[in-house]
C-alpha cells in the first residue's frame, strides 16, 4: 500500500535531533529519562501512595534529585480495566503538582488524554502533553496546535476498560506503525511541527505479551518515521508474566526491558525508578562508547 504523502512529511525524514519541549529544547544525544507521579488513588504501579499535593511533590523532588530529564504527571490511572473519570476531576489532581513544579527547572509532562485537562495544564505550566489517545479526542489538537508543547503520541487498541480483553492484530508492528504514521501526517496538516512529536508504541495498552515483546524487538523500525520514541515498559504485567514477580519485585526485569529498548533507539525511557535506570544507562553508554574511543 502506498502512502499519501502530506505535506512537510517526506517518506524518509530526516531525524529529530532535538526536541522542542514548551520552556526546554532537549538534545536526544542520549537516552532521557522520564520519572513517573502518578496522583491518582488506584494506580497499579505504586498502590495510591501519591494522592496527596504534598506527596506527589516530595516524590517529584526525590526523582529530580535521582536524575530524571523530565517528570510525567498522570491524574487518571490508565491500567487494564481502570474506569475513566471526569476532566474536572482529573484537572484537580494535576494542577496543584504542576503549579508546585512549575519552577523546579525540569520539563512537565502531562500525561493526559482529555483536551479539557489538556488546555488547564498548558495554562499551568505544562512542557509536554503524553497522550495515550494520540490526540483523536475531538478538539484536542485544537488545544494544543498553537502551544509551544511537546506531543508524545501513543497506540493503544480499544480503550484502558477493555483494552487487555481480547487484542488482536494481523501484524503488529507494521500496524502500530502504520496508526503513527498516520498520525504524524494528521498533526503535520494541522501545522504543527515535526520537532515537537515523540512517538510510543504503547506497550503494554490493547498488546498480549507476544505483542509487546515484537514491538519491543522491532522498536528500530519505528525510526524510519524520523520521530524520538518513548517507551514505558516500567513494573508493566508483561514483566511479571515473564518473571513471576509481582508489581514491587520487577525492577531487574523492567532495567532489562528498558535497555533492549534502549539499544533499539528508544530516546526517553519513562520509568518509576529513576536512580536504578540511570546507573543501568551509564553503564550501558559506557559499554557502548567504549569502542568508539578505541577506535574498533
């Protein structure tokens, strides 16, 4: 099948090199790290611990301190079977934690997919809109169009209520690939620039295992679209399905999926333990680069 091309998006971009992130432009020289809050009351990966504004910013702080790039901030638990609530009450979660952070000299990510909230965490500070809807809400890329925000766009088949029931692909890499192609092209019609788009192929979101480790082992190809990727693969079922472990025994198995990712081009990894995940890269980086100084 032959692509329609729109224009701005040629079929073999160039890379992006770096991101324009709201107040920051992020050099992707290396693999960023993404520190996860997460201010919600049922949360699979940290069991509610973050439902207070005062809790959610000391964490936010630990993981600053620990060498996050960026800290994502989620209101609505997106987990297998989670029931969705309102804007209004996701915007009341969020908003106090972004106005808090606003000045703690780290890009803000918003990890949202209601164009109401979208618009509330712009007005208070916001650097990236994470969407796991890829912004097919009506009016969404209407919210964000004229910001200066980042857009991480992520597959998901179905929705969080019923999207682990029964997936189901003909070939699932070149689908989700597809799905983001597609997208890049929606948001390069509206105007908005290349270099503001990260792309996540949503592991984890409508995938059985298979699903995710093909996309995990494929995630190069998602290069060819030119766009930095994200992946989050931290703590996530797929990990305890291969260990055993349950959601506080998975940090061995999510640094190994984090760095298989990594080696495959993944440029931000978003992560619940920060500290951990940045030793493992250095030492990865460090392996890595030592060839190239040796010249071999």
């Amino acid at each position: 099948m032959t692509l329609r091309q729109t224009p701005g998006v040629s079929a073999h971009p160039r890379p992006v090199r770096r991101l324009a992130c709201g107040r920051y432009t992020l050099a992707l020289d290396r693999p960023l790290i993404m520190g996860v809050i997460n201010v919600t009351p049922d949360s699979f990966s940290d069991g509610g611990h973050l439902t207070t504004v005062e809790a959610a910013i000391a964490h936010a702080h630990r993981l600053a301190e620990e060498g996050a790039d960026l800290l994502d901030i989620g209101g609505e638990s997106t987990r297998p079977g989670a029931a969705p609530i309102t804007p209004a009450q996701e915007i009341a979660r969020v908003v106090p934690v972004l106005d808090a952070l606003r000045d703690c000299g780290l890009p803000l990510s918003l990890d949202t997919r209601h164009p109401e909230t979208m618009r509330a965490g712009l007005a208070h500070g916001a650097d990236m809109i994470n969407d796991i809807g890829a912004l097919r809400a009506p009016g969404a890329i209407e919210t964000v169009r004229d910001s200066a925000c980042a857009l991480c766009l992520m597959h998901m088949q179905g929705d969080p209520a019923t999207m682990q029931q029964a997936p189901a692909y003909r070939e699932v890499v070149s689908e989700v690939e597809e799905f983001l192609r597609r997208r890049v092209e929606v948001l390069a019609s509206a105007g908005i620039a290349r270099e503001r788009i990260v792309l996540d192929p949503g592991i984890g979101f409508g995938k059985t295992l298979r699903h995710n480790l093909l996309l995990i082992e494929a995630l190069d190809e998602l290069a060819a679209l030119g766009q930095p990727t994200l992946i989050g693969v931290s703590r996530k079922s797929m990990i305890g399905q291969l260990t055993g472990r349950p959601v506080d025994g998975r940090l061995a198995g999510s640094l190994a999926a984090m760095l298989a990712a990594v080696a495959r081009g993944a440029a931000i990894v978003r992560v619940h333990d920060v500290a951990e995940s940045r030793d493992a890269l250095r030492v990865w980086k460090a392996i890595e680069e030592a060839g190239e100084r040796d010249g071999t």
